[in-house]
C-alpha cells in the first residue's frame, strides 16, 4: 500500500502537472511562432514547480532575444497561468535610479517569507553589465551587484533599515547623557537625579508606579530589534529584562539591540525561480539593421544559428567569466519571428478586434488576404518584433473602423457582416447581409512604406541597379553563390538599394580573399563600365571602407599574409603584436589592385549578364533568389556550378584523397583507441 505521504504527493503533483500542460496549450494559443521557446521554458519550470521542497538553490532560466519577441509578456502570463500573481517580482535591470530598480525594489523582495517559493524575473538584463570595452574593462560602480548573489546561492545580505533605528539611537544618547549628569538608576527604575530625566526626557512622574528609565511607551523598539536567541517577544519579557539592569548595564544592552538593528540580514530565496532576461546584441548581430526590405525569413534562419556556445561568448562582452557561470547552462534563445510567426500574430490581433466588435455590435468581420499582407508589409520591422504591428494595425484598421460604423448607422443598414480588403492603397469595406453586398465603402490609405518602395525609374534607381548588379555578377562568378535577393529601391532613406547573400560555408581560405574583395568592389566596377570613369558615383564608399578592412584584418590577424605575424598599434610598451606596418601596407595595396583588376576583367567579360541584370532592376524594384539564378545562367558566358550546400566543398574529401594517395593503413588497435575515447567521455577521467 502507498504510504500516506506519498499519497499527497502523487496528488499535489499531478495537479501541478496538469497545471502546467494547461499552461502550455494556453501559451502557444497567445503567443505565435515560439512553440520551441515555450516547451522549453515549461520543461524548464517543472521540476521547481513539482518539488520545491527538494530545491536548494534557485533555478535560473536565461531567455535572450530580439527586442519585442515576447520574453517579458511570456512570463507574466505563465506567472498568471500558474498562479503565482501574488509571490511574483519583477526588477527593472536598466532603470538604476526608479522604484523598478533592483537596489530600490530589492527592500519588497525582501519582506517576502524566507521559505515561501517565489518567481523573479530580472529584465533588461543586459544593462546590468559588469565589464566594457574591448580589453572588458571592470565597471566602478555595479549598483546591482546583490543580484548575483540572489542567482548563485539564492541568499543576500540584505541592511534592512527598520523604522525607528535613529530615533533609538538617539534615545540611547540621551540615557548616556543623563548618567553622565548624575542620573541614577537601579533595576531599571530611576533612583536620583529624577528630575533632570523628567525634563530631559519630556516624562511626567506618576505616584502610583515607579520612574522607568527606558520608557515603556518605547518597549516595542525593543521587541523588533531583538534577536530570535534574546526570547523577548511580549512587552512583560522588555519589562522584566529591563528590571534586572542599572543604568549603565541598560545603555550596553540597548546598544546590543542597535547593533542588531543595523547588521545585515541573510534573506534566503533558494526556493526561488529566477527568469533572466535581457537582448544580447552581441549575439544577434542582425539586431542593429532596421531594414524593412529584408525577409523576416532570413532573419529567422541567421537567429536559428545562435547557439548556447556563442551566447556564452556574447555574454564575455558585458559579464565576467564567474558571472556568467553563475548564469548556468539553461539558456533558452528566441528566434527571429519569420513570416508565419508575424502573419500568425496579425490574425491573432484582428480576431481580437472582431470578438469584441462582434460582442458589443453583434457584427461579423471579415479580413481578407490583401489587408493581412498589406499590415506584413507595412508593420513588419524584422528585427523590432511585434510591437511596430499594433501600431500599424491601429493606423490602418482601428483608426478607421469608426468611419465605417458611421456610414452603417447613417445609412440604417441592416447588415450582419463586415469584409475588409486592401485596394489600390485603399482600405475596402463590404457591407453584407446574408451574403449579398449591398453597399461598400473605400478609405484612402497613407501606406508609407509601399510608396517607398515603388520603382522610380530614375537615374538614382539605374544608378543602383547597376552598381547591385555588379556585386551580384562577381559573387555569382567568382564566389559560385547566387545571392538571395537584390534591391534597386529601398524603403530606408539612408539606402537607396542592396544585395543580399548567404555565405554558404563557415570559413574563409585565403584563395577566397582576393575573390571576395573583388565582389565587394564590383558596384564600383561595374559603375565605371557602364556609365564611364568620370561618372562613377560616390555610392562605393562603403564598399571601399568594407573591402580595405576585411582585407587588413585577414592579413593582420588571421595570417593571411606572406608573414605569419600579429600587427597591431603599439598602444602599450608590453604590446604583444608586430608594429611595424610598412611591408604589410604594401601588401594590402597591392591585393586589393589585384582584386580591382579581377573584377574589371570578369565583369567585361560577363559584360551581358551585367546589362541585362541591370536593365531589369532599372525597372523592377528586386529580384530574388530563384529568379535571379534562372537569369544568371541564362546569360552567363563562364561555366559556374554553384554551391548550394557548403559543408563539403574541399576539405574532408582532400583529406581522405591524401590519405589514400600515401597509401596509409589503418591500424590493427585503432579500435582499441576508439574504445578508450568513449570510456573518457564517460567517466571524464
């Protein structure tokens, strides 16, 4: 039979259990496209939640992610799912000096039961960085340093300064003066000197009980000051300790009282489970572009190459090694929404609308395709997450809906439906009963980034178009990547176009480095070609800085060069590096004229693919990936096979060809030494 522990047990867990697989479903029906990160996050917290009793440290969950994909908002619904409302608290990392501050909000956490199980969630953790710079240069003044004891042990020395410290001291002070001035005092009681203490100390003498001198009015100062050792918990046990002290006995006894009041105590929250949140920057790189141009799907695939590894190393940029240890190993790291993610979420919020219009209108919305892409293509920032879509869902759609209700009750129509399109950049409104539309309503929309990103046939577009071309041209030829999309017209004003690419592999070789500089220097190149040398644009600076500091960085720190040798400035008389710069300047100039030329040379001869590519993004505004490879190899005069997948592009078979080509054996016992590695692994010893 059970035991009848066990019996509680199995109760309390299962009730729990299904709690959270309620809470499971619940999240990934509110929140789209971070499936992953949920069950992650859930699996993650069962445990803790199931047998606290067990825990004696904190669990740490670390989720890093894009600005606006929903780490905050995950956990407070969890928090609700849960139903951990009333023991949850959260810390504003980055505001140092409000009432969110950890230092300021730390005194609430604080008055928590020591024992009780609690949710933290520290956000914007990345602002509580510890290091900076380059050399990760200490910070001086770390005014959140308490939170990593709470993360390692769960336990924090915390001066909790109990109201009525000062004017307790300043009670002791004035009982010193008054022995100094002749005040006697005998068992607590004053026996000479009353009335200098009845004035001093503001008493009056009553005839019936004796002259105290610590007055009992002040008794509960002594009761919250004392210690659970002292065992003075009731006003009768202040008294009786009281009666057993002269005077100078009372005064180094209520100083024992002070001391206690001013020490530190050690709260205690290793039953705790701590959300650590923050936007790493380091790790996502893509984090500083605000293109709206580039498919949420790339930023989605390049997010999906973050591993735990690389946050780590992110990490080293803002905290300490021990720090980041401290942190643990549960690193939970939200993709990049793609457009699934965000379409799904754009139906999510307008389904919101029309619950609510349906329950207090009795109305039914309908939201066609062609208004759903047009909020995508309008709202959606890749990088910014979701938030820039609920102000533009508000632009397009909110904002307008009273207009639309007007003319219903203007017009007393009797409709029970609404269908919403997008038309000519106007918002469309089919008034419908009973599947027949009997009047419909068009509003001009003010679409911002759909005018920006309109084909302007003009030089500044032909300009792009050819120097993107260029890029294109050489990356395809001399790189064998075809790339994912070229822009001649962008919505950021500080871009009139692009070309995007993947690089198909992880490495570079220094073959590659001469190719490489030539396709970052085709744009120039293929201005030059095709306008004339005196018509070259100042569109290629970029391209320049770009290409001259790859090529230097190969060469001065990658040993890429003639001279395996680490240049650097000499900053410090310890330097580590080569100073003398002069042969490895010639170098560079003369591999990136070399480069220069190889791209001239590939671009005349590839001169017809340079105009016909042009020629079509001097009209259309882009090109993407499968449309531009159908075209390259249309007009490509090189034969070119192109990688597709990187991982096997020379190295492991010439590994295997040289081996065979020396005629190596394997060894008889290379079995006895694969053994050995698995007992290693195993055991680690």
């Amino acid at each position: 039979m059970m035991k009848k522990k066990l019996i509680e047990l199995k109760t309390d867990f299962l009730i729990k259990r299904k709690q959270l697989e309620r809470a499971r479903i619940a999240l990934k029906t509110e929140f789209i496209g971070i499936d992953i990160v949920i069950d992650q996050v859930i699996d993650n917290v069962s445990s803790w939640h199931s047998f606290d009793s067990l825990q004696d440290k904190p669990i740490v969950i670390n989720l890093w992610g894009l600005t606006g994909v929903g780490k905050t908002s995950l956990i407070n619904r969890l928090v609700d799912l849960i139903g951990y409302r009333d023991r949850y608290f959260k810390f504003d990392m980055g505001a140092k000096e409000s009432h969110l501050s950890f230092d300021r909000a730390l005194s609430d956490l604080c008055e928590n039961k020591d024992d009780s199980p609690i949710i933290i969630t520290l956000d914007e953790f990345q602002h509580s960085r510890t290091v900076k710079g380059p050399m990760r240069e200490e910070i001086d003044s770390d005014k959140n340093r308490l939170v990593w004891e709470l993360i390692d042990s769960g336990k924090v020395n915390y001066i909790d300064w109990k109201r009525g410290v000062w004017h307790f001291e300043d009670l002791i002070k004035k009982m010193q003066h008054l022995l100094a001035a002749g005040v006697v005092v005998k068992n607590g009681i004053v026996t000479e000197g009353e009335e200098v203490y009845l004035k001093e100390m503001h008493q009056r003498k009553s005839k019936d009980k004796p002259l105290l001198f610590y007055p009992a009015e002040e008794y509960n100062y002594i009761i919250e000051f004392s210690s659970e050792s002292m065992c003075i918990d009731l006003l009768k046990d202040v008294s009786s300790t009281l009666k057993k002290l002269e005077g100078v006995e009372t005064i180094l006894f209520l100083k024992k009282l002070l001391t206690i009041a001013k020490r530190p105590s050690t709260k205690n929250f290793s039953k705790s489970l701590i959300f650590v949140l923050g936007n790493i920057d380091e790790a996502y790189t893509m984090s500083n572009n605000y293109s709206a141009d580039v498919s949420a799907d790339e930023f989605h695939e390049l997010s999906k190459k973050i591993t735990i590894p690389k946050m780590k190393s992110a990490l080293q940029m803002r905290f300490r090694d021990e720090q980041i240890a401290r942190l643990g190993n549960i690193h939970i790291i939200y993709p990049a929404l793609n457009k699934v993610a965000f379409m799904g979420i754009i139906r999510l919020e307008l389904a919101k609308i029309s619950e609510k219009i349906d329950l207090e209108l009795e109305l039914k919305l309908i939201f066609e395709q062609s208004l759903q892409e047009m909020i995508y293509s309008e709202g959606v920032y890749p990088t910014q997450g979701v938030r820039p879509i609920f102000t533009t869902i508000h632009q397009m759609f909110k904002s307008k809906l009273s207009q639309f209700i007007s003319e219903l009750l203007d017009k007393d129509l009797i409709i029970d439906t609404l269908s919403f399109s997008v038309h000519q950049e106007e918002l469309k409104c089919a008034f419908i009963n009973a599947g027949e539309t009997i009047f419909t309503k068009s509003i001009k929309l003010d679409l911002q980034l759909e005018n920006l990103r309109k084909s302007k046939h003009d030089d500044m577009q032909a300009i792009t178009a050819v120097h993107e071309s260029g890029h294109a041209v050489l990356s395809a030829v001399l790189l064998r990547v075809v790339p994912e999309a070229i822009y001649s017209v962008s919505s950021d004003a500080d871009n009139s176009g692009f070309m995007y690419s993947k690089r198909k592999w992880d490495y570079i070789s220094r073959k590659e480095l001469i190719p490489t500089v030539a396709m970052m220097l085709g744009g120039h190149i293929a201005e030059e070609l095709i306008f004339g040398k005196e018509n070259v644009t100042s569109g290629s600076t970029s391209d320049i800085d770009r290409a001259t500091s790859f090529l230097a960085n190969m060469l001065k720190k990658a040993g890429m060069g003639e001279a395996q040798i680490r240049y650097q400035l000499p900053y410090k008389e310890n330097g580590e590096g080569y100073n003398n710069y002069k042969s490895i300047e010639e170098e560079l100039k003369a591999m990136l004229l070399e480069a220069t030329e190889l791209a001239r040379a590939t671009l005349k001869k590839e001169i017809k693919l340079l105009l016909v590519l042009s020629n079509y993004l001097s009209d259309e505004r882009c090109i993407k990936h499968f449309a531009l490879k159908e075209l390259i190899s249309s007009h490509l005069e090189a034969k070119v096979e192109f990688i597709t997948d990187g991982r096997l592009t020379f190295y492991r078979n010439h590994l295997k060809k040289q081996v065979e080509s020396h005629l190596i054996e394997v060894p008889l016992n290379l079995g006895n030494v694969i053994n050995l590695n698995n007992r290693l692994d195993e055991t680690g010893s």
